[in-house]
C-alpha cells in the first residue's frame, strides 16, 4: 500500500500544467495561411506606426525645450491711457494660413513675418479709431491654423519651402506671431490668445498614423506662450501677464465674447463647397455636436475671405497672407489678395463691425 502512495505521489509531480501559447500554437498550426500571413503583416505595421508616432511626440517636446535656450527678446509696451466711454467694446482678431516657411515667387518666410507685422500696425491703427467713440481696452486673437507650412504635407512639399518644420515651429513663426501680439499692448489692456492646429501642422500625411494631437501649430502656439510670458525673474513679467492663452487639446476651442460665443476650428474638417447645402448641413450639426454652445464660427483653410449667415449664426472665413498659390491657380483657377479679418463686439448687439485688413502684395525686395 505504501508503495502504491508513493507512486501516486511520483506521478502528481511529473504533471505539470501546460501553459498555452498562442503564439507557438500558431506558428505550428497556421504559419502557412494566408490569413495569418495577413495578420502578422498588418501587426508589424501597426507596431511601426505606434513607434514613428512616439518618436515624432518625443522630438517635438524636445523641441519645444532647444527653442528657450535662446529666447529672443521682447519690448513689452504699458498699457494704453483709456478715455471713459459709455459704449465697451471688445476687438477681435483672426489670423490664420500664415504658413510661415513656405516659398513661392512671392513668399517666404521673411515676406510672411512682414506681413504679420504689417497687419499688427494697421489692427492697432484701426482700434485706435474705434477707441475715439467706444472703449476698447481688450482684444482677442484667434490662431486659426496652418501657422507653419510643414514638410510632408503632399509629396513635393520639401522643395517648396526655406526652412525646416523644426525652425518654422520653434523660432520663424512663434517670433513672428509673439512681436504681432506684443504690439498690441501699445492699443490694449489685455488680450487673450488661442490657437487651434490646422492640417499642415501634422508631422506627416493624414494617413501616416501619427497622433492627432502632435501637432507643429501646437508647438508653435506653446513656443509663443513660453516666449511672452518670458523667464523667471524678468523684470517685465507682471507686463507679460496682460496676455492670457487656451491652447486646447482638441480640434476647436469656443471663446466667449461679451456674452457672445465664437467657436474656432481650422477649417480642413469641412466638406465640399463653403456656403453649399452640404457646407451648412455640416456647420449646423455641429450646433448640437460640440458641447458648448456657440453662436459664430470661424475657419480658415480655404485661402478665401467670406462670411455668411445661417439662421442667425454668422460663418466666417479667413484669408491668408500669402500672394501666390500654384495649387489654387492649378486646381481651382483661383488667387487671393493677402488679408487678415478685424472685428469688433459689443454685449448688446453683438457683432457691430467686420472688415478686412489687405497687406501689401509684396515687400520691397526687388519683387513684383
């Protein structure tokens, strides 16, 4: 009987559990098929993707920290004197599709920060009007998109452009866009910045797989925020703090004005024909998908300044700065004249004025 215990015993410990592996199972069972062949194809790939994404986010973190090594610097103007005025009145600005990098027979990077400038000084020529009859002592700047002009946005992108993604995120255009606002101090008490990122702001094509939120324009509005609100220490840091920023981690961002609701998206979401019945199914859906409640719209993207009415919500269109585009000339038989939109609102009727601001087609450079 004791003999028969023990082998009882002897043979509980040779049966081990066998563990299961689905990967040996399939390499002995289904190597050959091509359904696993399919599979193990479509995992290598996805393991790519995930990996050249996590490489593209780490690279622009990093970026972001090399642009303040050097930080440029800034002059900070004092807030301007304010006559008492019964009327108050917010402005606001749209600047988008500045795509700061791109070159074509008119454009480029320096032809773009000009511009930026230019529209800078004749904003503030015009709040300074609007103040002889309203207070104005806040302004808005909505950063709609298309900041940079990206590399590998469409095939042939890398010869069309004087500079790298890197230098247009984290020096050319947050440069650029943080003297234009800086300038605005001179007209205003406050004002308040937020961006939304655009398509050419993808490290990649849209069928590339990278994140959805790593974003150049994104880096480019960060780099702009670290660079006004400057380093510790500095001697104009309360002054900086007149300039507040929402940059969302998301498509759109809403921004209310005097009781008045703006929602900001870059535009490359909408389909078809602005203003055709698809463009206005399309905008008043978005009246019950978006959280927030909104009352106006603005885009960019298209290169071209509209606005228009739907049931009493306004849509408006943003131009750009550039002066030439071979794919709007190609494609659509379109050009544009560079401009930028201006508005102003009050709490009680809401939008009151909305105009264009033109730049000048080209700066003295020897250039048509």
């Amino acid at each position: 009987m004791a003999k028969k215990k023990k082998a009882t015993k002897k043979a509980t410990k040779k049966s081990a559990p066998i563990e299961f592996d689905p990967e040996d199972w399939a390499k002995n069972q289904q190597e050959d098929t091509p359904e696993f062949l399919a599979l193990r194809a479509e995992n290598k790939r996805l393991r790519k993707k995930l990996s050249v994404a996590g490489a593209t986010a780490s690279l622009i973190v990093r970026a972001v920290h090399e642009a303040l090594d050097e930080p440029p610097k800034f002059v900070i103007p004092k807030p301007p004197p304010q006559k008492k005025m019964k009327l108050d009145e917010v402005a606001v600005v749209h600047v988008s599709d500045t795509q700061i990098g791109k070159v074509t027979e008119t454009y480029d990077s320096e032809i773009a920060a000009g511009r930026l400038m230019e529209f800078a000084m004749r904003v503030g020529r015009v709040i300074r009007r609007h103040q002889t009859y309203a207070k104005v002592d806040e302004l808005r700047v909505y950063l709609g998109g298309d900041m940079v002009e990206g590399e590998l946005i469409f095939p042939h992108q890398a010869h069309l452009i004087d500079s790298s993604v890197f230098e247009q995120a984290v020096r050319g255009a947050p440069v650029a866009i943080s003297n234009m606002i800086l300038y605005w101090l001179n007209f205003v008490e406050k004002i308040h910045v937020l961006g939304v990122p655009g398509n050419h702001g993808r490290p990649a094509s849209k069928h590339a797989g990278s994140h959805p939120l790593t974003n150049w324009d994104s880096v480019c509005y960060q780099v702009v925020r670290l660079m006004i609100e400057g380093p510790d220490g500095d001697p104009n840091r309360d002054a900086r703090k007149r300039i507040t920023f929402l940059i969302p981690d998301n498509w759109y961002a809403v921004d209310e004005v005097l009781g008045h609701r703006n929602l900001v998206i870059h535009g490359h979401q909408i389909r078809g024909m602005i203003g055709g019945p698809a463009f206005a199914r399309q905008v008043m859906g978005w009246r019950d998908a978006v959280p927030e409640p909104w009352d106006n719209i603005y885009f960019g993207h298209f290169h071209v300044y509209k606005q228009g009415d739907l049931n009493g919500r306004w849509w408006f269109c943003n131009g750009t700065t550039e002066s030439d585009n071979d794919y709007a000339l190609e494609r659509l038989s379109s050009s544009t004249t560079p401009r930028q939109r201006l508005q102003f609102f009050s709490e009680k009727y809401g939008l009151t004025a909305d105009q264009p601001i033109y730049l000048t087609h080209a700066l003295e450079r020897g250039r048509g």
